[in-house]
C-alpha cells in the first residue's frame, strides 16, 4: 500500500513539472550508464584561471 501511495505521489510530482514546462526527457537506467561522466577534479587544470603558479 506504501508503494502504491509512493507511485501515486511520483505520478502527481511529474504531472506538475510537466505543466510547468519541465517535458524533458527522462533517460532509463542502461541510457544514463551509457553516458559518458567524468569525474571533477578539485583540482584546477594546468594553465586554467586562477591556478597559482610555483
């Protein structure tokens, strides 16, 4: 019954992005691991603005 109600208020949440112009697509689970992602460096990259040189 949980589960259900869950799925209830998913179905309402996405209805009201909708109709505030949210229509994008959402990508399925084997989509979003086919991307590619790359991780963020905290680092800055070599001759990037603002790295302080030694």
């Amino acid at each position: 019954m949980r589960l259900m109600a869950m799925r209830a208020t998913m179905v309402g949440l996405i209805g009201e992005r909708n109709r505030l112009g949210g229509e994008e697509r959402l990508l399925n689970v084997d989509e979003r691991l086919k991307l590619e992602v790359r991780a963020v460096s905290r680092k800055p990259a070599i001759g990037a603005p603002g790295r302080r040189e030694r």
